[in-house]
C-alpha cells in the first residue's frame, strides 16, 4: 500500500544502532518489538488517514510545560480539529480543569478552542490507558494520529526506575494506533539521547557534529550516560527504537528529538528544568561558577511545540528524526552581569558550598548528582550552543513555515520580565537588577580583555567620569527611574561599552582607519518634529551619500569584517540583531505614531556621542536636572573627538565595498545644536541644515514623545513639570544654537535654514533648493528613488496611526511659548531666515 511504502521508505533512511544496548534496555525493545509484532498482526490491513484529514488527535502530556503548549498549537493550526487528552483526574471535568489550568498559567488560555478539546480521565501507564473496552474501541475508530509527549523528566534517576513511566507506556500508545488502523504516531524525544549535546559539545566533544538522521552511538552513551545515575536517554532510545520497528507495520511515525526548551518566548519558564534550577542557585546564593554561560541553548518551548504542529500536519512529511538547533545567535555573547546581575565568580567547589549551605531551600538540592556529572562539561569553559553542530536539515526541509527563534536576548528579556510580574508564581529568589558603576567598570574591564584592547584607550578617564555621573542621576530619586527596568538600562550601558571596545579593536587591527578622512559631512540639526528625519531618509536614496542605517549604531562593528560583501547586505546579522533588540525592548510599541523606527533606514547620530555617556539624549530618557547642569558646564571636544573617531571607521568600512562610489556623510540629531562649537572645532569643514517649524507647533509633540519615552522606564511625572522642564531645555538649546550663528558670521555660508511647511508643501522643490545651495546636481536615478520612497512613506502615513498632543496638556500656552523662543524668533525675522516659520 502506498503509506506502509512511505513509511518504510522513511524507515531505511535511519542507519541502524551501532553498538549493543545494555541488557536491560536490550531486553525492553525485544519486547517492545513483540508486543508490536503481536498488535499488526491482529489488525486490519488499511491506509492510515492522511494529514490533511486529520479530524482528531491524541495528546498525552497535555498538562506539561510543552504539553500544553503543543495543544494549543495543534487547534490553531487546524481550525477542524479536535484534541483528545488523556489526564490523570477524578472524572472527565477535572482533566479539562486541570487542562485549562495549565493554559492558563502559561497565559496561552483561548476560549475559542476549548470546546474542541476532548479531555478524558486516564492513566497511560496502564493497559488501554485504563479506559472502559468500549471507551477505547471508540478511540481507536476515531483517532487519526497520537502525540506522545507524556513522560518523566527527572534525567537523574536510574532506568529501571523510569521503565514503567517512559518505556512501557508506549505500549497503550502502539495499541491504539494499530487498532481498527494504522495511525499517525509523533513522538517527543530529546536532543540529550546524544552525549556531545548533553555534555555542550565541551571537551572530548569539541569537534563533534550530528549528522542528518543519525542514530546516537552506544558505546559513547555507556561512558556518559550511567545506567544507574541517568537512565532518561536511555528510555528515550528504547522507544524510538521500537518505534522504527512499528514502521515495518504501517504505522508513520516521526521522532522529534526536541531541545533544551526550558522557557517560552513570552518569559514562561519550567521551574523544574535543572538548567533553570541551575540559574535560580546563582541567584539564590549571588555566586556563579567558572565557565558559567547563558549562551548554551536558548530554544524557545513554544517555538518548538508549533514546529511539531506545522510538520505533523504537512501532508508533504518526508523524514522520519528531526533534529532540533536554533539559528546561530544574534550579536555578541551575553551574560547575567549585562543586565545588571552582578554575580561573583567562584569555583565550582565554593559555589556547590554556598548552595549546599541553602540546604532544601536550595533551588539544586536533591540534583547534586547530576550536577556533579555534568559540571566538568557545562563550566568547564567550552560549553558552546549547538547550532552550528546539530544538522537540522529534516526540521528545515519539513516544517512549512520559516521558524521564528527568538535571539538569546529576547529569551533572557523576557524571562526577567515574566519573573518580576508573576513573583507570587515563582517559587524561587527573583533576580533583581542593579545600576552598579563599579559593576560596570568590573564589565568594561572584561570586554577590553574579550577584545584584547588597552583599558585606558577604550575607556579613558573622561569616558568613565561621564559614566561615573550617569548612573548616579539615573539612579537618584527625581530621575524617577523605575528599579524593574534597570536591566534594560543596564544592558544599554553595556551595549555602550561593548561598542567602545570593538570600534577600538578593529582600529588597532586596521591601523589606516586613523587615516580616513571625513570631508565635509552634513548635519541636519533642526529640533525634533520639524521635518528632520523626513528629510535625512528623502536625501539617503541619492547614492552620492552616506547615511548610516539603524543597526549600525546599535552594533558598529560585523563580526568577521566582512565589508565588502556582507556589509549592508539584506544578510548582514546586525540587522536581525537590531530588530530583536528594538522588539523585546518595547521601544518600537512606544514610537507607533510618534517616530517610525526602522533598523534599515537612517537614524541620529546621537548613538556616536552617547558612547561617550556624556550626550545630552540621557536628558530625554529621565529627569536628570544635576547631569544636564553637567553637560551644560562641560566641553564637549572629547565627545565629538570619540564620534569623530567612529565616522573615521564607519568611512573606512564604506570604503571596503567593491565598486563603491565615494560618498558624502549626511546626519542628523537636533541636539548638535547644544555643542555647536565642539562640532565645528572637530569638523572645520561641515555644512549645516536647519529644519524651523513654529514652537507652538512643536513642544505638544515633543512632550508627548518625552512622556512616552521615559514611560518605559520612569514613573510619571506631573505634566505641568514636564512641560516646563522640556519649555526650558528645547528654547535654550535654540537660543544657544542663534547666540553660535550670530557670532560665527563667516559659516553662513555653509547653513541653510528650511521650512517644515515648505517640505511638506513641496519636499522635492526642497531637495532642489538644498541642492543648489551646495552646489550638487541632482542625479535622475536619485530623484526617481525619491519619488518612489516619498510615495511609500505617503502609504504608509495614511494608515499609521496619527500622534495626538496638545500643548494645553502639558499646562502651556501659546504666549508661554512665544516668550521661551522669542530669541530664536526674533532671528528668524531677519533677511533670508524670514520665511523659516512661515
């Protein structure tokens, strides 16, 4: 029939066993193979249903962590379907109670598919799950495929102690699917039955791979795998081999050989896994152990659940093992200290004594056993992730969709997010982030010797003072920063340091970066909400300029130096790092409206000054009255000395690309014009272009995009202040910018004032005057780009959703406006200037 020759087709695609099971799991598969042989013979011969026509499935383990996840992934992806649980419970209420229950501890409840789960009281650890004959004659007419997923997890624990649980359940499973006919069987195995996975691909393992629809060798599992300490792989070998075996009799079966999946992309977490114990004792007792690393595996459960769904359901199935490896990770390797856990590290002895102090309150105890076991593997220092070990090519060939992995920083973002907003829920010390300056020079230290660069070149004195200052006023009272988010500051600070360290080591290691020279870069300074990112994108689709996109600034430097043909490229990681970054950290929810994010287009140059922590965009993000008193009293040459250096490599690597066309940098960020003096000291030769928009129009805007930046991370504010703080700060940084005009006559000629109005009237007709003020010609292609773009962009602003602001909210009027700017008015009254607010 044609199935049963699918299904043996799938079968010999998997090599045999090499090696010799011990006695006891030699004897269980025997026997599992007869209880097979015995079943098929009793059943009709018939084509199992097709995955299309799936109408009703079997779930056992529908209350477990991926349990409950894989069946809630299973009704979404077949509107037709209907799940039949087995729970162990009083009756069939209290199984679709205890069902709903773990939905909804993981959030996932959906009323909507409720009533197409099926729940029935049963135990699949007895005969016919323990069903009436009737009950179960009934299933086996129904069913069209069974996903076993019920099993122990406990990995230290002996095999003959997890027989009944792990192997012989699967004989409830068997019968049914070779009663009446052949069913679908989807097994959950684990990546662990291979020792080099279990053990981090650390140590003797380190140049080892796993092959496309590869058995695990025997004799390498004796070695690590004690019969008597972990029997859990084992369990697992046993039943995928009787499984092969069930293929001789029709059955299709697929093997899912899952990962380390410990928590859910929403932040759920598993808190039985070991690993997660594991992370839950370094918290517990703030020490961890030489070689610790969160880089290890990172799956996300739900991601996994829903991959099982999609290729269960694909008619099109073509293997039988599939291998789980997550993409290679997104940007640089993170640790706990990023997010402002400042953990000590110890020996592994001293951390087991601190744990051991604990006693039971230990998150470890009762698991040293394992530990112990596994301890020279995963802190040894080479524990790696698996991705670029693990061939999943049967995953990616069959899963029908692309699959989403979440980066190891989404993981870890939202783990510590779901951690703070369900404390009642955890049974566990919940980690509490620091902003720490001594944590954080402990971290730059580090990165300085990760990247092999002298301490005091990448993080000279100055560089420290402003970090020093930063962390104070961010975390004094009036910043009003809120102590749950200070693992997103803290991570943002590394971020920063992190990029001084890699910027300094790729200009050690091309020394011509220090001789690239930067000619007559432009800045577009007008303040924010007048056009000036309108026109910095409208101006970046012209290939005579350089702009740098969004994820540049959020990682300077590409792993490898690959410029000249990865760089910019749609492959280029940084872009994908960029997204993840934007996504888990809720800035991207906050601009809807306000400012379109996008990783790929230009954005300000602040990111270059705040590398130095003396930027004035801090100001922005939190009330720091006493840091802005700073910034404003101090000399700004060192910062914009630091983005200078930046541009000179970010012009180096431009340069890398083959047949590139030598550019003209273009940038923008409106708070330039607090430190125009800094900037035209540190580039003689800049030109300048003004966006002006009248200041009633734009302080409404403006203090709603403050309010909703600093929502993120600070408790509200009183409006009223807000508004008059930002009164204050916008007209000085205008007023301070007239005063440097005013006494710099002779740069005149390199400034060009534009009207908001006129660029929304007309943009083109701006470009044009723009253009001809500094002599470029545009360039037909350039000017079709800009068309193209301006149409994309008028789409888009059509369905956005529109910002609303008044300036009335934030108690000003329109004479307190007038009266703050009426310096800068007053220079815009005057010769060419004149129509600038018009």
């Amino acid at each position: 029939m044609r199935h049963v020759s699918e299904s043996d087709t799938l079968r010999r695609e998997v090599p045999p066993l090499t090696g010799t099971l011990p006695p006891q799991c030699r004897h269980d598969v025997d026997s599992l193979r007869r209880f097979i042989d015995e079943a098929s013979s009793r059943s009709r011969a018939s084509a199992p249903v097709g995955p299309e026509d799936f109408r009703e499935v079997l779930l056992t383990g529908a209350t477990g962590f991926l349990g409950r996840f894989l069946l809630r992934d299973l009704l979404r992806r077949n509107p037709n379907l209907t799940v039949t649980c087995i729970v162990r419970a009083d009756d069939s209420d209290h199984a679709l109670a205890r069902i709903q229950l773990a939905l909804e501890e993981a959030e996932i409840e959906h009323d909507e598919l409720v009533p197409r789960i099926r729940a029935l009281m049963g135990d699949i650890h007895s005969p016919r799950f323990g069903l009436e004959p009737h009950l179960f004659a009934d299933l086996c007419q129904r069913i069209d495929a069974v996903y076993h997923l019920a099993a122990s997890l406990t990995v230290a624990t002996p095999y003959v102690a997890l027989r009944r649980t792990n192997v012989f359940s699967i004989r409830g499973v068997l019968d049914l699917c070779l009663t009446t006919r052949p069913k679908h069987l989807f097994f959950a195995s684990t990546m662990g039955v291979f020792p080099e996975y279990f053990c981090g691909f650390a140590n003797e393992y380190s140049g080892s791979r796993i092959a496309h629809q590869v058995q695990p060798d025997i004799a390498s599992m004796k070695r690590a795998f004690p019969l008597g300490l972990l029997g859990y792989p084992w369990t697992k070998v046993v039943v995928e081999q009787a499984l092969l075996h069930a293929t001789r009799a029709g059955v299709p079966v697929a093997l899912f050989r899952l990962p380390h999946a410990n928590v859910a992309s929403t932040g759920f977490g598993n808190a039985d896994d070991v690993a997660v114990r594991t992370v839950a004792s370094v918290v517990d007792v703030r020490r961890m152990p030489e070689g610790f690393t969160l880089q290890w595996s990172q799956a996300a459960a739900d991601v996994v659940t829903d991959t099982m769904a999609a290729i269960s359901l694909n008619p099109d199935r073509r293997f039988t093992i599939y291998h789980y490896a997550e993409d290679p990770p997104l940007g640089p390797e993170m640790r706990l200290s990023d997010f402002g856990l400042y953990y000590r590290t110890v020996s592994y002895e001293a951390f087991k004594r601190a744990c051991l102090a604990r006693g039971e309150r230990s998150p470890l105890h009762g698991f040293w056993g394992l530990i112990d076991h596994g301890a020279p593997y995963w802190f040894g220092g080479s524990a790696t992730a698996p991705y670029h070990r693990v061939c999943s090519r049967a995953l990616r060939a069959d899963c029908p969709d692309p699959i989403p992995w979440p980066s190891a920083y989404t993981m870890l973002r939202r783990s510590l997010d779901w951690l703070r907003d369900h404390r009642e829920r955890w049974p566990y010390r919940i980690p509490e982030s620091r902003l720490d300056y001594d944590g954080l020079v402990r971290r730059a230290e580090s990165l300085a010797c990760e990247y092999d660069v002298p301490f005091d070149v990448a993080f000279p004195a100055w560089k420290l003072e402003g970090l020093r200052r930063l962390v104070q006023a961010v975390t004094a009272s009036e910043a009003g920063a809120r102590t749950e988010r200070y693992d997103y500051i803290a991570f943002d600070l590394t971020r920063r340091l992190r990029n001084n360290a890699s910027l300094e080591a790729e200009r050690q290691r091309y020394p011509e970066i220090a001789e690239q020279d930067v000619r007559r870069p432009v800045f577009i300074v007008g303040i924010n909400r007048t056009g000036t990112t309108f026109l910095h994108r409208l101006m970046s689709r012209d290939p005579r300029f350089w702009t740098l996109r969004g994820y540049e600034y959020v990682e300077p430097v590409l792993a490898g130096g690959d410029y000249a043909t990865l760089a910019g490229s749609a492959d280029d990681p940084r872009r994908a790092f960029a997204e993840e970054l934007l996504n888990a950290s809720g800035i991207l929810d906050m601009f809807k409206g306000v400012h379109h994010f996008d990783v790929n287009e230009p954005e300000e140059d602040l990111g270059l000054l705040r590398m130095g922590f003396a930027a004035w965009g801090a100001t922005v993000w939190f009330h720091i009255p006493d840091f802005a008193r700073w910034l404003a009293g101090r000399d700004m040459s060192e910062s914009y000395a630091l983005h200078r250096r930046a541009m000179q490599s970010y012009t180096y690597q431009r340069r890398q690309r083959p047949g590139r066309r030598e550019g003209q940098w273009v940038l923008k960020a409106p708070f330039h014009l607090f430190e125009l003096e800094a900037l035209i000291k540190t580039y003689p030769d800049a030109l300048f272009i003004q966006t002006h928009r009248e200041p009633a129009q734009v302080m409404g805007s403006w203090n709603s995009l403050v309010d909703r930046v600093r929502s993120l991370s600070c408790k509200p504010r009183a409006l009223d202040d807000l508004g008059l703080e930002q009164l204050e700060f916008m007209s000085r940084m205008l007023n301070e910018a007239v005063d440097f005009r005013t006494s710099h006559p002779e740069l005149e000629d390199r400034w060009l004032d534009v009207s908001f109005y006129d660029l929304v009237e007309d943009p083109m007709a701006v470009v044009a005057h723009v253009y001809d003020r500094f002599g470029w010609a545009p360039e037909p292609e350039a000017v079709a780009a800009m068309d193209e773009w301006r149409e994309v962009q008028a789409a888009h602003r059509q369905k956005a959703k529109r910002h609303k602001y008044d300036i009335a909210d934030y108690g000003l009027t329109r004479e307190m406006i007038d009266a703050a700017f009426a310096r800068y008015r007053e220079f815009l009254s005057e010769g060419d200037r004149r129509a600038s607010l018009l």
